[in-house]
C-alpha cells in the first residue's frame, strides 16, 4: 500500500486535491482518511465552550487513533473512521467503514505535525495557498456548511486559526517532498503526482 500524507492550512485546497488525485483512479484502488474525522470528542462541554476550542492545535486530535487505523490498514484489516460534525463539533455515533486498497490518502491541516504519522507516508504534499484566499474561503464554507456567522468565523480565525497555523501548520512545509502552490486547480501538480503514483504502483 502506498501512503499519501495531504497537508496544508485551512481552506488552501486539500480536500479539492485530493479528490482530483482520487478521480484519477478506480473506486477500488484510492482510500481516504480524514484527519478531521479524528478531533476528540467534546461532548461534555457545552456548544460555546467547544466552538471556543483551539482546533488548530496538534493536540485536538486522536492521533493515536488515526496511526492505529494507518497502520491497520496496511495490514490489509479494514477499519471504522470516526465521523465528525462541524456542527456541533463533536464524533457523531455512526463511524464509516474504510477498507484497505492499494492507494491510502491521509489528508488534514495537522497531518505532517506528527511523527509517527509522518513516518508511515511514503509521500508528504504540502498544499500552498495565501492566507487572505484561505480567509474568504473559510468564511464562505463556514457560513454556507458549519452554521456559523461572519462574526464566529472572524474571532476564531484571529484567536487561534491564525496563530496555530503559523505555529504549527506552516512549519510542516519543510517536511512535503512536494509543495503545491494554486491547489486544485494546480493540474500540472497534480498529473505529476498521479503519474508517479501510477509508476509506484507498476513497480510495486
Ligand atoms: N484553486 C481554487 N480556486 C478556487 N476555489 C477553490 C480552489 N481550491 C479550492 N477551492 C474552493 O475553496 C473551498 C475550500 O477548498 P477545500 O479543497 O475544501 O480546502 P481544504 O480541504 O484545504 O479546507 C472549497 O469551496 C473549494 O471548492
Ligand atoms: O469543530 C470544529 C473542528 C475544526 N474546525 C476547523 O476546521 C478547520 C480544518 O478543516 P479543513 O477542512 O481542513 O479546513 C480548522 O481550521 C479548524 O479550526 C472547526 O471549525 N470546528
């Protein structure tokens, strides 16, 4: 199984690359893991409190867990990704299966912070994007599909998206073996990572 880590801020365009790497590609031979699918879960806080919690921070997510189920899913046993809702933000009771292929695409803002998550990838891609274009994006998205309004969206950004991403998301640029500048729309990027995926697999 080839591993593929996806990182890069919020709003730069991971989830875009990724599905575009995945179209390329039969059904039966691209998994995908999400790192937003393992934030802990808050649910005994109030809603305020956990609106109010650095996500942004390497420590909201159950890394352990994500590494077990990385791990898993190169021994070829399938696992059950939690699902996450933006919403109420918090693991919701359901979790989805995903089962092992040849291709396993692990994609989130923190997903080059840890170590021993990084050493699992074969592949490390850092997804490049100016903070003002992530903002706009950010502010659309999180207005139109987690409920929230320009106000929630402006404080959180300034009181620890901003400042975690600089602290913790930016630095991992250092350890992509591949930096993709425009995101989704980056389509010479993303031929030369699809073309070498292919090479890999061929040669595997
Ligand atoms: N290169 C691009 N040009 C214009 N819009 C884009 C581009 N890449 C992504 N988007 C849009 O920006 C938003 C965030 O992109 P997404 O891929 O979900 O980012 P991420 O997963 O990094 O948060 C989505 O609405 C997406 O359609
Ligand atoms: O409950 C939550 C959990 C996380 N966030 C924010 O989401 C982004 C990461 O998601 P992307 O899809 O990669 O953009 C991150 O900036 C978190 O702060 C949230 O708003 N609510």
């Amino acid at each position: 199984m080839l591993v593929i880590g996806v990182a890069g801020g919020t709003g730069s365009g991971k989830t875009t690359v990724v599905r575009k790497i995945a179209e390329q590609f039969q059904e039966d031979e691209v998994a995908i893991l999400s790192q937003d699918s393992y934030y802990f879960d808050n649910s005994h806080l109030s809603l305020e409190e956990r609106r109010k919690k650095n996500f942004d921070h390497p420590d909201s997510v159950e890394f352990g867990l994500m590494i077990d189920h990385v791990k898993k899913l190169q021994k070829g046993i399938p696992v059950n990704e939690p699902v996450y809702s933006f919403i109420s933000c918090t693991r919701m009771e359901e979790s989805r299966q995903v089962t092992p292929k040849e291709v396993l695409i692990v994609e989130g803002i923190l997903c080059l912070t840890n170590k021993a998550l990084r050493n699992l990838m074969d592949i490390k891609v850092f997804v490049d994007c100016d903070s003002d274009i992530r903002l706009s994006r950010v502010i659309r998205r999180d207005m139109n599909e987690r409920s929230r309004n320009v106000d929630q969206v402006l404080d959180r950004y300034e009181k620890t998206v901003r400042p975690s991403h600089l602290q913790f998301i930016e630095p991992t640029k250092r350890f992509a073996d591949i930096i993709i500048p425009q995101g989704g729309m980056n389509q010479v990027a993303i031929n030369i990572l699809t073309n070498h995926i292919n090479h890999t697999l061929k040669n595997n």
